[in-house]
C-alpha cells in the first residue's frame, strides 16, 4: 500500500495501479474457469424446463382426449375449442414457449405409430443438434 500525504492533512492510503491489475488478472482466471461450469448447469437447468412443460402438455393432452375422444390437431385446442364434449382449459395459462423461446412443435399422427410426437428443437431450433441444440421428444 502507499501512504501519501492527504491535501487535507493527514495521511491518505489507497491500492497502486500494479496492485490493481493483478487483482483484476486474479478475478479474470477465476472466471475463466468457473464460467465454462455454470453456463453448461444453466443450459442443464433449460432442458429440464422443457421437459417438464412438455409433461404437463401431456397430462393436458391426455385429459383432452379423456373428454373429447381424440386427440386435438393442434396444441391451442387445449386452451379453446367448439367441441361440444370439450371441458377446459386444459392449460391454466396460454402454451408458453420453450426455454429457448421457440414454439413447441406438436403433430399428430406422431412418429412410429404414436397418436402424437411433442417437440423442442432445442436452444439452436433446429431438427437435430447435440448438446443443448439436441431435440428433446416425448412421444
């Protein structure tokens, strides 16, 4: 530390300029490490979102075809529909987007003989990908 004489009288202390800079290095390494981990816990955390949004539309899409006999044509039936059997909302809120800001993407027929495929195409939206732009697919 450096001790100099204040304008004011006494004595005034602060950090030098080099004691400042390996303070900064210091926190910049720190981060360099720690970043990496947190970012891949945060895109983790997106997919276990998406997972979980799409067990609830399951839960709906199964309670809808309880009700109407069928499965609807599209994911915003659940929340509106004319059927004259049709019982909801099914979805308290309107159908939110996946964690990445996508739609989610519902067909039906699904894939492989399943009565639906339900889709998030991950954080690039895009079929395929690895990793956090990995599809995550509930049939």
């Amino acid at each position: 530390m450096n001790n100099k004489k204040s304008i004011y009288g006494g004595r005034q202390s602060g950090f030098t300029m080099m004691e400042l800079l390996i303070v900064i290095v210091i926190l910049g390494l720190l981060a360099s490490l720690v970043a990496p981990k947190f970012f891949d816990k945060l895109g983790t955390a997106e997919r276990g979102v998406a997972g979980t949004q799409m067990v609830a539309f399951e839960t709906a899409l199964d309670t809808y075809r309880l009700d109407v006999g069928k499965y609807p044509d599209t994911l915003s039936q659940l929340r509106q529909d004319d059927h004259v059997r049709w019982d909801g909302p099914y979805l308290p809120k309107n159908i939110p987007l996946d964690p990445w800001g996508n739609e989610y993407s519902y067909s039906k027929p699904g894939n492989d003989g399943n009565p639906y495929t339900l889709r998030s195409f991950g954080a690039d939206g895009k079929v395929g990908g690895t990793d956090s732009n990995a599809d995550i697919v509930h049939l």
